[in-house]
C-alpha cells in the first residue's frame, strides 16, 4: 500500500481544493492564475508537496476569502512533527490527534491511551511479543504523556469522550497496586470538564459495537471530515470514506445509549476499586 502524505499536508490541500472550487475556479485556471502547472497545484491540494506562505496568500487574494488560520495551517504543514524527535512507530495516528480538536474512543480490552497511567502503559509496552529497547520504551511513554497534556491545555483543550467496555477495567495490567492506581486515575480525569468517560458494563452483554475498537477524530471545522482509525494485529487503518464514518458515528452514538451515564460510570469504577 502506498504511503499517505502526513496529515496535516492533506488536510491543508482539502482546505485549499475547497476555497478554489468555493471561488468557481478550475484547476486549470487557477493554476494558470498562480502561474503554476496544473499538475503541480494538482498535487499541493492533495498534499503531495508542500505549500509556502507566499503561494497560500496569493490563493486567499485570487479566491477572494481571507483566513487567518490558514497561514498558521501552512507553516505547520512544512514542519516536521513534534513526535519525530521521539522516533516512535506511530501508525500516522499522532500526527491526527495532534490536529484534532475532539476525540470519540470506544475501547474494549484496555483503558484508552489518553487516560493511561505510567505504570499501566509501561506494563502494556513491556508486555508487547516484539521486546523493544529501554529506549524504545520510554520514548513511546514521553510521547502517550505529551498527547495527554491536551487534557489540561487551558489554550488548546482536547474534548474526549472515551467508552470502556468493564472487561477493560477487570483485566488486570502491571498487577494489582498499578490497576489501583488507573481505576483512581479514571475517577479523577472524568472530572474535567472536556472529557466524558462511559463505561458498558458486563451485564449488557454482547453488543454491536463492542465487536472492534476505534477512535474517531474530529477537527471543529464544519467541512472537515473526521478521521476514523482502526488498528489491528499488523497495522493500522485510516477512514476518510463519508459511508464509513456515518456508520462509525451511529453505532459510537449507540453504545453511548447503552453505557453507564457519567455518573454512574464512576460509580461502577469505585466499586471495582473496593473490591
């Protein structure tokens, strides 16, 4: 499978095909407007090569639409990302949440990332079949922690809303005192006003939604899709497709309807603490 430009690239070219298609211009003309090939405006919309500032605002003055994030847009789309530095196996998906302003996780078998503690993600990687070096381990630690600092961000709060099947909260991971310690974590994060935390419990049974995982990402522009991502056993999935993402939305909403509310989600949490 052939490899995607970073996101925030593609994401920057969909917002560029949109204003020129917005201003009734052809690829065509507009390229010829810009004094670009065609070809080549072909590929910055979708974000095969990247954009400087000078092109994106001569784009602003000939599609006649001024928008002050877009600059910022493009100067972040020719840096490398923060993650880079870390040299972990992200899948593309950090380079998403990064831009992301909301994050929908429906999780089955472990506490979602976000709301992991050290110890029970330190107990998750050195569990993982492929042993990685102590370096490896800590650099994917460093990075999981950075991304949860978005729960917090007074500037740039990242809404959660995580749905965890109660099987996730009884496995046990790093044994019983690192369990503790992320059930108590889970009951002070549900605190924050941005995030929504539910949890299905065994009783329900079996449900439609509890067949696989995924988070699905969400970027507060009204014309911008959101990203749904899978992952699995060899890799990872990134959705785009509108069909797709309407049936991921609808069966989030559904298990939403069938979890635990937020109050009550806590409660079942504290229960499973003094047990």
């Amino acid at each position: 499978m052939p490899t995607q430009p970073p996101f925030r690239r593609r994401r920057l070219g969909r917002k560029l095909a949109r204003l020129r298609a917005d201003a009734g211009l052809t690829l065509d003309a507009a390229a010829e407007a810009l004094f670009k090939t065609r070809s080549a405006l072909h590929r910055m919309e979708k974000g095969e090569t990247l954009v400087d500032v000078h092109l994106v605002k001569s784009m602003m003055d000939l599609y006649d639409h001024f928008d002050p994030d877009l600059v910022g847009q493009t100067v972040r789309a020719r840096q490398k990302g923060w993650w880079t530095t870390f040299r972990i196996e992200n899948q593309g998906y950090v380079d998403v949440e990064t831009e992301a302003t909301e994050v929908r996780d429906l999780s089955l078998l472990i506490v979602p990332g976000l709301l992991q503690t050290v110890g029970y993600m330190r107990a998750l990687f050195e569990g993982h079949r492929l042993k990685r070096s102590a370096k490896w381990l800590e650099n994917d630690i460093e990075v999981r922690r950075i991304r949860q600092r978005r729960l917090t961000d007074p500037d740039d709060p990242l809404r959660l809303h995580a749905i965890v099947n109660e099987a996730a909260l009884r496995t046990v991971v790093g044994g019983p005192a690192v369990m503790r310690e992320q059930l108590e974590h889970l009951c002070l994060v549900a605190e924050l006003p941005n995030v929504t935390l539910q949890v299905v419990p065994s009783a329900v049974g079996i449900l439609n939604g509890l067949a696989s995982g995924f988070i699905l990402l969400g970027f507060g522009e009204p014309r911008e899709p959101d990203v749904l991502f899978i992952e699995y056993v060899t890799g990872a999935m990134h959705v785009e497709a509108e069909d797709e993402l309407r049936e991921a939305r609808l069966t989030f909403a559904d298990m939403a309807a069938k979890a635990l509310g937020a109050v009550e989600s806590v409660a079942l949490i504290e229960r499973i603490l003094a047990e």
